[in-house]
C-alpha cells in the first residue's frame, strides 16, 4: 500500500473535487483520511493473485430500450428549479473572463 | 381504531370501509404533531397532501372501485426518494429549495397501491451515516430513548415506525442504512437482492450498492411492501427482469429442515455481549423451531469494511459531482463559474460528505487507482466468492445486525472510522449484491433493542422471510414486535 496520505495530497484531491479546505480544516481531515485508509490497508493481507476486479453484482451489461418515442420531463417543471436561466437555457456566470 | 396496528389491518379495514383513510391519516398526524418535535423523525410533514389524498381514495371506494393492498395506509419516505413537486433534500443544505420534476418508481407504485405518503423522513446528508447526525436539519433521536441515536443513514424513517407514527416507511441501504437503524429502533428492516427495487428516482451514492427496502413493525408487513415496491422497471437499467415472489404466501412455511449458519466473523471481539447473546439464542430458537444450525464462515468478510469505504466513496465522488450550482438546488454566487462550482459546493456539503468525497477521488487518482480501487474490487470478488461457498452449505446466515444496541448522540461523532465499523456485519452482504434484513430480537443489557441479522444468497428472499417470520414468533417478551399482537 501507498505512504500515509499528506496535507499536500488532500488539498490536490480537494481541488480536483471542487472543494475548498480551509487551512485549519486540512489537517484534521489529513489525519481522518489517513486513518480510513490505514485501515483498508489491511486488505494488503489477502492473495489476490489472479482474483478478478468485481464492480457489480450482476457483471455489467449493457441494456437497450426500443427506439421509440415516449414522454419525457417537462421542460419549465425542470428549468424552474435552476438557480438561474434565460431563453430556455441554464445561466452561468462568465466562464473566461469578468461580467460583460 | 387505535387497534390497527399494523399495515394489513389497516388496509382491510380501510377497504371493508369500517374506517376511513382520513380517519388513518388523522390519527398519524396527530402522532407526529404530538411527538416529532422531540424524535425530529420528518424533515417534511405534507399534511395537506396526505388529507388530499386519502379523501380521493375514501371517494374511490365509496364509488366501489378497488384500491390496491396498502389502501389508505399512511407511509413515509426518505428525503433520497424523488417526490415530484414536493422537497427533497438528502438532508443537504445543497438541494436546498429543489422539488424533483418527477417521482421514484417507488413513489409511484406505493401511489398505486392505495398508500398516503405523509412526509420525508430525516437522514445523513446523502445517507453517508450511521447515526442521523450527519443532517443539515439536526439529528433525529431513538424513539426508545431520546438520548440515542435512531442509526442510520435512514434513521429518519426507522424512527418514524417505532414511534408508531406511520407502519411503514422506505429508506435505502448502501452498506447497512436499512437494516442498522431497524436494528437501533426494534424495528424490521429489509435490503432486499440488488436489482429487486427499481432505484429510479432514488438520489444515487453508490450506485453498485444502492439498494430501496421497506422498514415496517411486523416480518409480515415489511413483505407486503417489499412485494409492492419490487419489479421490473426499464427506467433502472441495473433492474432484474423477472417476476417478483410471492413472499406473503410461505411467511408461515417454518423452517424445519432449513440449514441455518451462525457466520464466525460477525460474532468476533468489538461485538458486545449482550448483542452475541441474542443472536446465539436466536440461533437456538431457529434450531427449536427444527431448523439445522451450524457455524458457517466467509473469511473475505472481514475485510470488507476497508473495501467498502474504498469503493463506496469512489463511486459517491463521481455521482456527487452532478451537485454544481447549474441545474437544481443551491448556487453561491460568484464572479466566473469555477469559483461558483467551488463555492457552491463548499457551502453545500458537510463534513462527512466531504470527506467520502475527497477520500473516493483520492482512491480514483492516478498512482492510486491500482492500490486502493483496484484491490477494493479484487477483495469484493473475494467475499462474493466466500458468501456463495457459504450458501452451498446453508440455506440462509445469521449474525447480528450491528455490534451494540443504540449509542449516545455525539459519543462517535469525533472519530469517523468508529463510527463507521458500526456497519461491520452489514457491508459485506451489499458488496455482495445479496438480500439481508434484521429482525428485532429481545433487548441489550440497558434495556434497548437488538436486532439479528438474516441473509440468503441472490433472490432469496422468500427463505429468508420464512426464518424472520419464525424469529419474530419466538422473540423474548420485550421484543418490539411483539407489540403488533399482544
């Protein structure tokens, strides 16, 4: 198994997640993660030369529907639970750059 | 009327019309408006829908139409379960003000059946929990003893049956959600075989593990619902397509000649006493019902608590990412959209959330996939592989639900990884993908419920019925379940 997870690590995983960590938050969460992982290290302990990954209980497969119309969702039910929309379309702030 | 205790009775008295469902939904209201201020088992109580509802199914019957088996029968569903138009939060302040465009299969087919849903029901934030103190809305407490905690994540819901507010509810169990807080509130919990409820419309943590089930007061009651919930449903691709068994039918067949193994690694060191002992006497009971006990053992088992909290995070990192300001629920606003994203998100998410999220991406990234991931799914083959050996040799598992009877509220919060092996005996049955319910049997040392545990091998849930129904019936005085008939 890997090193014990860093500070450094935990604040890369944050970024990647779209999260902030406050600095005083970091190294509480460091030491939590560090432990959950330690503990699933013990995993270590098992042969598993050869044994297949499982990602699902039944295998995975994939499942086709007919081509064929039906109803769908209602469109102003499902835009009007968005913070923000215009002309029919979800509203963003700018992605590059400042407010026009 | 304050005789109908459980779901059945209160169908066939609502169907004979000798009561009403409005006279059922004002009695469980009257329940919750005297009680939940202090349990907080309801994040939402839809009264009005609920009155609205049962004067249509009342006006129904009274026309002479049929209704369905859970006619006017009052229920409450977990704030995952989609309900169209009316909030559901996960408990999270980021679907904060979100009414779902739509309703879960569930919700559809317990509408179809005559039941009146009467509110949603309290739970970890995204049912990452094994308390209900993980809730943007406060913790919910045990209706046993206030000053404990109810389990969870679907704590919310198992409250709400023992309260005797609603005889049944719907939670969703990941890594033990159902059967825990069953456990936890002297209540029966079930989780059923993966792909036997349609997850249409359930809020996805894990979806390789995910699974609907019914909590209710009674073995029979809690088959009723599941037979109504199960099916086919082409919405969830990850439904199996074949017709549900007739569970109520053999809920009185015994057990006589049924093979019945004690698994060694659920009865180990960290299990309390009190929680072994009920669960060798409901051994016994089983065997003096003439059924063949052994001790069975599934090795892998013992280390699918490390695998899950790899697994499980994984897949809730990715199902989690959907949350971003766009679409629905909460959105803080800032100057560009990444800063949205990251701020949205920051303020939407507690803790524990946060903490699966960043420990499955960690477990996902690049030089890490391989250690943690990759031999997550390796160990998940191997417990498979041990249950499906085991169940060449029994018929159905025994065990307990969970290690000690209902904890104190904030005795575990500090520490994630001691509240996490809560769940010990009851991750690998989901890492499995095999049913498995608890059934309460008699009390711990301080008085409060304990619940055993029963598992069966892929779609058995018709066996393992028929081994609840007979511990229910030979369940110590005390027993919650015993309520239901005395």
């Amino acid at each position: 198994m890997p090193e014990r997870i860093t500070a450094e690590d935990v604040s890369h995983v944050a970024r990647l997640a779209r999260l902030n960590i406050a600095p005083d938050e970091l190294e509480l969460f460091t030491s939590q993660l560090g432990d959950i992982l330690e503990y699933a290290a013990d995993m270590a302990a098992l042969d598993l030369d050869g044994v297949e990954p499982m990602g699902h209980p039944h295998g995975l497969r994939n499942v086709m529907r007919a081509d064929v119309l039906t109803p769908s969702l209602d469109r102003a039910e499902v835009m009007a639970a968005a913070p923000s929309t215009e002309s029919g379309m979800f509203r963003v702030p700018p992605v590059l750059g400042e407010e026009l | 009327m304050s005789d109908l205790t459980t779901a059945r009775q209160m169908a066939a008295s609502v169907t004979a019309r000798s009561v009403s469902a409005t006279e059922l939904i004002e009695v469980s209201l009257a329940a919750i408006a005297e009680r939940d201020g202090e349990i907080s088992a309801f994040n939402l109580v839809t009264a009005d829908d609920a009155r609205r509802q049962a004067a249509v199914i009342d006006a129904r019957l009274a026309a002479g139409e049929e209704v369905g088996p859970l006619a006017g029968v009052p229920i409450a569903l977990k704030d995952n379960l989609c309900t169209r138009g009316v909030p559901t939060t996960c408990s999270s302040k980021i679907l904060d003000g979100w009414r779902p465009p739509y309703d879960a299969t569930v919700v559809e087919r317990l509408a179809a059946a005559g039941a009146i849903s009467v509110g949603k029901t309290n739970l970890d934030e995204f049912a990452m929990g094994s308390s209900t103190e993980n809730s943007a809305f406060g913790p919910t407490r045990n209706p046993h003893d206030t000053s404990r905690v109810p389990g969870g994540s679907s704590g919310g819901s198992a409250a709400a049956v023992a309260a005797g507010y609603v005889p049944l509810s719907l939670g969703s169990d990941t890594g033990g959600s159902i059967r825990q807080p069953a456990a936890l509130c002297g209540v029966v919990g079930v989780k059923p075989t993966y792909g036997l409820v349609s997850r249409y419309g359930l809020v996805a943590f894990a979806s390789s593990l995910d699974q609907i089930g019914p909590f209710a007061n009674s073995v029979s009651d809690a088959a009723l619902l599941l037979e109504v919930i199960a099916g086919h449903d082409a919405r969830d691709s990850t439904s199996i397509p074949q017709p549900v068994a007739d569970l109520s039918a053999h809920l009185d067949d015994g057990v006589a000649g049924l093979r019945v193994g004690i698994v060694n690694e659920f009865m180990v060191d960290g299990i309390a006493d009190d929680v072994r002992r009920q669960t060798h006497a409901a051994a016994e009971a089983l065997a003096a019902a003439g059924a063949i006990v052994g001790e069975a053992s599934v090795p892998a088992a013992a280390y699918g608590l490390g695998a899950y909290y790899l697994i499980a995070p994984a897949e809730a990192s990715s199902n989690l990412a959907r949350y971003d300001g766009v679409r629905f629920g909460l959105r803080v606003d800032a100057n560009n959209t990444p800063d949205m994203y990251d701020e949205t998100r920051t303020a939407g998410f507690g803790d524990e959330v946060k903490r699966r999220i960043m420990l499955g991406t960690y477990a996902l990234s690049a030089g890490y996939y391989d250690a943690y991931y990759g031999t997550a799914q390796k160990v998940r083959s191997l417990i498979r592989r041990d249950f499906d050996r085991a169940y060449e040799q029994y018929d159905v598992l025994l065990s307990p639900t969970s290690p000690t009877t209902a904890f104190a509220l904030g005795d575990k919060t500090a520490d994630p990884l001691t509240m996490y092996l809560n769940d010990i005996c009851t991750i690998p049955t989901n890492l499995a993908g095999h049913p498995a319910m608890s059934v309460p049997f008699g009390v711990g040392d301080d008085g409060l419920p304990i619940g055993v545990q029963i598992m069966a091998p892929m779609l058995g849930e018709v066996t393992m019925f028929r081994a609840a129904a007979v511990l229910e019936g030979a369940a110590p005085a005390g027993s919650t379940t015993n309520r239901v008939t005395r």
